[in-house]
C-alpha cells in the first residue's frame, strides 16, 4: 500500500508541477506530495501517515466541491478513486497496535473527527463554490419557461399513417400526426420484430444509419452496402432486396435514406418507384412493388452521377443522404472525402427528371448563371463547397433548401476562391425548375472548423404576431440556430455580427474579424470551456486532460487552428446539431434539438512533419484514416484531427456530452433540457460499465415528435431495423 501511495503521489507531485508551469490548477502538486508522504509514512510503521491521507481527503473534498458544487458526474473523478484509498487504509492491516478497547476507542475519535473535518470541507468548498463566477450557458441565453404551449389547430400531413420522406414531410419536421402510442402506454411496448441487414460493412467508416421510409404496409430503406430493401411493416419480412453491382471501390459508404415517388397519372410497372443513390455514385430508380430496376429511366434504371465531374477517384465523391424531389426533379448534393488534396470533386448540386433520369440543370457556384450540364473534356469546378446532409424542398414555392459545407479542405483556407468563400458553410434556396440560386445565408466566414452544415434545414409556418410565415430552421455544428424566412433568407430571430478570437494562424492564412450568432434563439455551443471542465475516471487522468487543455489554444468559440500548438474546437466535428436535425411538433410549435458537447483537438501539421508521419491521401493509402488525420495535399499543411479524449480513451472534459432539449418556438424559450443516454454500453478502454446511470452521451441520430406526445430519439447506432 505504501508503494501504490508513493507511486501515485510522485505521478501526481511530478504532473502538478507541469500543470503549474502552463498555469494550472496548485491542487495536484499539494495532493501529490500528501499523498506521498502518507506513504512514506505508512511504509514506516507511522500512524500519522492514515492522518495525512485523512488531511488530503478532507482538503480535496473542499477543493472539489469549490470547483463543481455538488454535480455529481464532475465529483466522480476528484472523489471516488481517494475514497477508496481511505478506505483500504481504514482495514485492520493498517490499524496498528494497541489493546482492543484502546482501538476501538482510538478509531471511534479518528472516525469522529473526520466526520467533523469532511462536514467543515463540505461547508467551506460550498462556500467558496457561491463566490465562484457564474458560468454563462447561452442554451438559456433567451430564457425559459414552465408552461408547455397550447396546440394550435393540428398540422395536415397527408395519410397520416406513412412516411414519405426522409423527414417525413419535404420540410423535414419528423413529425407524426400518429397519436394511439402515448406517456401512459408507452413503457408496455415490446418489440414486434427484428431484421437483420446483414453483415458489417469492411469499410471502418460504414454504419446503419437509415431512416426508412412507410408508404402503405411496406418499408423502404438502404445500406451501406450497395443494398436496397422492402420489408412488410406488419411483420418485417423481407419483400425485396436489390443489390445494386458496385463498380470501383467506394472508400466512403453511408446511406441515411431513399426518396420515394409516384409518377403522375401512370400505372403499372414503376408508377411508383424507388429513387436512391448508390455508393459508386449512380442515380438508380426501382420499382417500388418489386425491386427491379425502371428500364424508362436513365440506362436501364441508372444514371451515372460522376458524368461532367471530371477526375474523381473512387469513393471521393458520393451522396450520402436521401435524394429530394420537388416538382419532379429529383435533386442531389453530394459529398466529398475530407481533407484529402486541393482540387478534389466539385460540390455541384443537380436536378434530374423524376421519371426518366434525364439531367435537368446543375448549380455550379463558380458558374452560377450556367446551369447545363459540361460536354467533351470540361468538367464542373473542382474544390467547390458541397452539400452532403440531407435536403428540403417547398413544393408551393418551387424551391430547395441545401445545407451547404466547405471547399476541400475544410482546415486551411487560403487556395478557396471569391465563389467558394461565397458559398462556404451556407443555407442556400436554388430554384427547383431551372437551378438558380434565388438566396443564400452563411453561418460561419471563411470556416477553419469543418463547421460545414450538416443538418437539414426544417421548414414550418411559424406565428409571427398576428401572421404566419413560411421559415426555415438551420441547426449548425456550431450549436447556433437560425431562423429564416424561407422566401428570403432573412432572418426572423436576431442575428448579430460578433467578434471571434484572431492569430495567431497559419503562415498565408487569414481570419474573420466576426462571425454571426443568432442572438435571439438559445444555443447549443455549450458555456466556454474552463480547466475545471475537465474530467476523467480518476484524479490521474483527469490531471492529464487537465495537462492537454492547458497545452492547447482556446481562447472561446472559433479559435483558430495553427502549427506551434493543438486548438481546443469546441463544439468539435460532431456538433452542436449534426445530420439528426432538428424535429418539430407542428402542433404546439415546439422545436427538439438533439446536440453534443464534444471537442476536437487539432493541430495543423507542416508538409515536412506529415511525409515523416506517413500522411496521405486514402486513394494512395487504403490504410490512411481520414477521421484522424487528413493529408491536404496541394496546400503547405496537413491537419491532425482528433476528439479530445483521455488516456483511457474517456472524453476529457466533463459530462454530459448529449443532451436533448425543447424549445418554444413562438418565444424562443426553452422549456426543458436533459441529458440524453446511460453509462451501460460506455467505459475506459471501450470497456461496458453496465451502469443504467444517466450521463449524456454523444448522438447525431435525431428525433422524432409525435402527436401522442411522445419524443422517440436516439444516442446509439445499430445494425438493425427494429419495430
């Protein structure tokens, strides 16, 4: 026991010193040192040394709830790894000599004044706890409210028992007018079926993440692997399967959905008709009763995406949510693999006829008044911004919203043109006949972030006084939400130019002074971090996330990356909101906002340093992997890319990391906020702690709102579909 004191003393004595030297925390090199002359101690046969640990206990419960109050989460590292010490060293092992009752008496006083000694802690760090600053949480920014709101008169969303879009609506709402499963009944469901979707994809980077469509008694939905399927919704069997020959090797596979149309006045074979892009990044349509491909459409059911994009390896361009169709014409983003090299597949978003495939007009930013489709050697232009994330459209209107993201790469900026500038990070509305950009709104300037929007853009008619105006809600990574006038682009809540830290940067970059926040929403960035954010399992890790905080850059939201030290990015790639979006009850006008608080630690790396590391790009590295580290080649850095985790493989700062949160939207109020996600599948080292304790894991899935009341929502992915 004295080694194991000794050990984790000089470890934390050692480490304290460090710490202090980057202007940490006094606290590890104090309890260092006690902890290791209660070793000392207690390796000679000393009592006192049990008196010492009890000092440092006592000290470190003060100091504990001095920097986190009472939140239970944040205490577990500072506490539960010293109390279990003390009470190892409470054992009759370390009791010494005496007679019995001499002992007994002996441990009754130095039980009693411990009890005393943690009471004053306990009194003092609360104490001290009120003096502390209060943190500001701009999710409360706009305020909150008790009172849930009154229902309007019920949303009309067609048959109310299928889905028929990605979203459920073509605005995405997630909202099911389905009221028959409600609070009451709910904790009675038990699955009524399973199916299998087969085998887990080879690509490390594939994943079930479809949201399945329901149009009559059958569902529709897709893999990541090159699969479509239609099971019966009844019992979910499978009706068809159609497994799409892939050509070339798709490096990145994902498959959110499947667009579903039916061909005006028809009948017969493919009147209604399945409409789904593959990895290999073909536009295939199928016949929704039988799988099969519609021979009318494109050649022999297909239509080749990669037409007019010039050089494009293999699995660099793809689409990766479900198609949009409004007015016929079937429209597709596309996304393009991160950070691989200046000059990589173009962002062009396109339309095609819903009925024979035919290319219908392309938005190609740098030629925005061109909307034809390139012939003989040209191309649409390399490196432009592109949308991925999954797309609305208002039929009456005749226009489509797009969540756009950066020009590759998305961490250095300095190659990107006045059009990708333009474009960059931006809810764009292009004309659903004819591809011309009717508006656009940017959330974040010349992003270094990877801030790209991946949230679909949600469209409702919101009370404004005394009228109803058509909006649109753009979510963001960077945990800001807009509201938009959808016929404008204007916004409809306040949004304001603010200041943003500047250098210092990358040699030949440049910065925005400002950068817009919508002021008049709450938002989901999360309150500045501070060193005492920091976490872990035990003091010894959590020292050591302390360490790393203090080695990096933060000086707020949106501190730029750079080469001489890593940059705390909070919120990290994964968001604030990412391609879960938003779900809307259209009844009551409450908005859920699913969101994470989860940095990134990223570091730009000089040409040099990224050859000796082995960095390049996937087309030339199968092995390389573009979540860690993206090689940027054409551009004088590569970027380390990194979630900011413990040594233990642990988030670094503290819980909860996803949280799930309603908001009024007629006030902009929230009106309740929680954690979302247990600590049963979670743990250090990947390791399943089996606790069904309620911490706030990281989700990107969504939710739904139903009419019943209810908010499904998800914070785990699955390889299967279930009912």
């Amino acid at each position: 026991m004295a080694v194991v004191l000794l050990l984790i003393g000089a470890f934390l004595a050692v480490g304290g010193i460090y710490l202090l030297t980057l202007g940490g925390s006094l606290y590890y090199l104090v309890t260092g040192l006690a902890v290791a002359a209660s070793g000392v101690l207690i390796w000679r046969g000393y009592r006192r040394g049990r008196w010492v640990f009890g000092a440092m206990l006592a000290g470190t419960l003060a100091w504990s709830i001095w920097e986190v109050g009472f939140t239970g989460w944040s205490l577990v590292p500072r506490l539960v790894g010293p109390v279990v010490l003390g009470l190892v060293l409470l054992l009759p092992a370390f009791r010494g000599g005496g007679q019995a009752e001499e002992g007994v008496a002996r441990r009754g006083r130095g039980l009693a004044t411990f009890a005393v000694a943690a009471i004053v802690a306990i009194v003092a760090g609360a104490g001290l706890h009120a003096l502390r600053p209060d943190r500001i949480d701009p999710l409360f920014q706009t305020g909150t409210q008790s009172a849930v709101p009154d229902r309007l008169a019920a949303a009309s969303l067609g048959a109310p028992g299928d889905w028929l879009h990605y979203g459920n609506d073509q605005g995405g709402s997630r909202f099911s007018p389905l009221d028959q499963i409600n609070p009451d009944n709910v904790k009675d469901l038990k699955v009524a079926w399973t199916a299998d979707m087969g085998p887990a994809p080879q690509n490390k980077l594939a994943s079930l993440e479809v949201t399945p469509l329901k149009i009559g008694d059958t569902l529709y939905g897709c893999t990541p692997y090159s699969a479509v399927f239609a099971l019966d919704a009844e019992t979910g069997k499978r009706r068809w399967t159609h497994n799409e020959p892939a050509s070339g090797k798709a490096i990145s596979s994902f498959c959110r959905g499947v667009a579903y149309y039916r061909v005006p006045g028809a009948s017969g074979t493919c009147a209604e008709r399945i409409i789904w892009a593959s990895p290999d990044a073909k536009l295939v349509a199928l016949d929704a009763k039988t799988g099969r491909p519609c021979a009318q459409f494109g050649d022999n059911g297909r239509t080749n995406l990669l037409t007019g994009m010039g050089k494009a390896p293999d699995g660099y361009y793809y689409v990766s949510s479900a198609p949009q169709i409004v007015r016929g014409k079937i429209v597709v983003g596309g996304g393009i693999l991160d950070g691989q090299y200046w000059g990589e597949p173009s962002g062009v978003i396109r339309g095609y006829d819903a009925v024979t495939g035919k290319f219908a007009w392309a938005f190609d930013v740098s030629r925005p008044n061109d909307h034809s489709e390139p012939t003989g050697d040209a191309h649409y232009t390399y490196s432009t911004p592109n949308s991925w994330a999954p797309i609305s459209a208002d039929e009456q209107l005749g226009m489509v919203y797009l969540p756009v993201g950066n020009s590759v790469p998305d961490y250095y900026g300095k190659q990107r043109r006045p059009f990708d500038e333009f474009l960059t990070s931006s809810v764009v509305a292009i004309d659903a006949d004819t591809g011309a950009m009717r508006w656009r709104f940017q959330t974040v300037h010349h992003d270094l972030w990877d801030y790209d929007l991946g949230s679909q853009p949600t469209l409702i008619d919101l009370p404004v006084g005394s009228a109803t105006v058509p909006a649109l809600i753009q979510p963001t990574k960077r945990g800001e939400v807009f509201v938009l006038d959808r016929r404008t682009g204007r916004p409809l809540r306040k949004v304001e130019e603010l200041p943003v830290p500047q250098g210092p940067i990358a040699p030949g970059e440049r910065l925005s002074r400002t950068q817009p926040f919508s002021v008049g929403m709450p938002s989901f960035r999360g309150p500045d971090m501070i060193e005492a954010d920091m976490w872990g399992v035990t003091p010894l890790d959590q020292m050591l996330c302390r360490i790393k905080f203090k080695q990096a850059r933060y000086d707020g939201p949106m501190t730029p990356p750079q080469v001489e030290r890593p940059n705390f990015a909070y919120p990290g790639y994964l968001g604030g909101s990412d391609w879960g979006s938003v779900s809307v009850d259209r009844d009551r006008m409450i908005m859920i906002v699913n969101s994470n608080r989860m940095p990134n630690y990223d570091q730009l790396i000089t040409r040099a340093d990224a050859k000796k590391r082995g960095m390049g790009i996937v087309s030339e590295n199968p092995e390389a992997d573009p979540a860690r580290g993206q090689a940027m080649e054409g551009t004088p850095f590569a970027v380390d890319v990194q979630p900011f985790l413990s040594v233990l493989g642990t988030p670094c700062n503290a819980p909860p990391w996803g949280l799930l949160t309603a908001v009024d939207l007629r006030t902009g109020k929230v009106i309740w906020n929680r954690p979302i996600g247990t600590a049963r599948d979670s743990g250090p080292l990947g390791i399943p702690t089996m606790l069904p304790i309620t911490i706030g894991l990281p989700n990107i899935g969504g939710s739904v709102v139903t009419r019943g009341g209810l908010v499904p929502a998800s914070h785990r992915r699955s390889r299967s579909t279930r009912c």
